[in-house]
C-alpha cells in the first residue's frame, strides 16, 4: 500500500519531500530526480531552496514529466520555461542536467522515444514528484490512460484545459496536446512522492488511494508500485475513509524508515 502522509499545511509536505530529496542528495550527487509542473510541487521546490543551499547540486540530474504541445520553447507557460524558471534557476542545477520532452519537435513520436531512452540512459528516476489532477490524471495521462503506456502524445480534457486557464488569458489559449512520460515510464521511477493540497483534489485522491484501480483514474496505478509515498494536506484528504489508520500508520513507523 502507498504510505498517505497528512499534514497541515502544503509547506509541511514541501518540508517532508524536501527532506527526503536532500537525503537522496547527501547519498548520491548525481541524483536522478523526476519534477513536475504546476502550483503543488511549489512547496517543495521553495523549501529546496534552504535545503539544498550550500550543497554541490551541480550533477544532480532532472526530467520533468511533461510538456505541451503547440506553444513555443520560450513561450511563459512552456514547461521548458517553468522548469528553469521554477527548478533550474532557484535551486541552482546544471541546466544541460535538465531535460524537458521536446513538445516543438516536428516529430513527436521521435521525441517521445528519444525521452524514454534518456530517462534509461541516465539509469532511471530515482524520486518523481507528482500532482494530480482533478480528473485523476498523473503527468498528463488523461483518463483512460493504459498503465504500461510511454511517453507518448496525449489529448487534454477539457477539465484539465479549464484548470490550467488561470495560467493563460483564456482558456482558448491552453493547449489541447501533450507530450507526457506515460504511466509505464513513471512507474519505473524508484520512489514516488505524489502531493495533493486542497478541497478541489479530495475527490481525486479519495479515488486514487481507497477507489478501485482503474484506468479511468490513471493515479490509482500508484498500487502497482512498490515504493509510493503520497503527502496531502488535510482539506484534499477529506473524503479519504481511513484518515485514522494512516495516521496510526505513520505514528507508528520505524524510526530508521525514512519516507
Ligand atoms: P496543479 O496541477 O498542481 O496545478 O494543481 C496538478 C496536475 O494537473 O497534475
């Protein structure tokens, strides 16, 4: 079963995913991590910051789990963007460590492949950090997302292009395709950090952690992993029905086991 963490505040589960990244750090310089976009990972990318200020962070590598398709590189709300401007910048990674899927290449299947095989040629994602979305997507594996697909183009729901408008003047303006790791490709990671904060995810995680597995909720293939921790808040682990044992669970864990 994945461990659920409640906390009270999204700093708080920034300060207890940043703490295991800057372990994994300490124990392995050249940490493969696996970065997400949108507002939850924030957190733990402001809380890096202290963290990991003062370490040699220069070979640390990352992949971020997706990218649009059909706006420039260098448009504001490109991954490619966000991730230097969020991640690269502020924690001060080695920019030619960080990679992107190529959401401008002119052949997105090549490019998808090419993502996949990068990600094995760097011997694999040591920690991917994951949202979720209000559709129950990961990365951007809509609903209906096969649990051993790959990196591959996806089609964005309508749900996901509304609650992504607030990045964009409108929603006319968001695209409507994706170049995502696949839900195969994120399982490979070796440890899974997914956050959720808010009312607005309890319904999304209520089905991810206690629904059936299904590929209409792509986050519930969380359970076919080994090693996945999920970290909320208390508003988005509202509809959760077991809140009491997981927090039997984690005050009861083993010292030495760390998340
Ligand atoms: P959010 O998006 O962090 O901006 O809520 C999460 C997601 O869509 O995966």
């Amino acid at each position: 079963m994945a461990e659920i963490i409640i906390v009270d505040t999204p700093a708080d589960a920034g300060a207890v995913a940043g703490a295991a990244i800057a372990l994994l750090v300490d124990r392995r310089p050249d940490a493969v991590l696996g970065v997400a976009t949108g507002s939850t990972p924030l957190p733990v990318y402001s809380d890096l910051r202290e963290r990991l200020a003062g370490r040699d962070v220069s070979q640390v590598r990352a992949f971020a789990l997706d990218e649009y398709v059909g706006i420039a590189r260098d448009h504001p709300e490109s991954y490619h963007s966000i991730i230097d401007a969020q991640v690269t910048v502020p924690l001060g990674l080695t920019r030619g460590l960080v990679q992107v899927p190529n959401g401008q290449a002119d052949d997105l299947e090549q490019a998808a492949l090419e993502y996949d095989a990068a990600i094995r040629a760097a011997g694999g994602i040591d920690l991917q950090l994951l949202g979720i979305g209000t559709d129950g997507h990961i990365g951007f594996n809509e609903p209906g997302s096969s649990f051993a697909s790959r990196t591959r183009v996806k089609t964005l729901t309508p749900q996901t292009r509304s609650d992504n408008a607030r990045f964009f003047a409108s929603v006319d303006e968001v695209p409507r395709h994706a170049l995502t790791q696949g839900l195969g490709t994120i399982l490979e990671a070796r440890h899974l950090v997914l956050l959720a904060f808010g009312e607005s995810k309890a319904e999304a995680v209520a089905r991810a952690v206690e629904g059936p597995m299904s590929a209409r909720v792509p986050a519930t293939a969380i359970h076919l992993h080994p090693h996945c921790t999920v970290i909320v808040d208390r508003a988005a682990a509202s509809q959760l029905v077991d809140t009491a044992f997981y927090e039997y669970v984690f005050a009861n864990k083993p010292a030495w086991q760390g998340i």
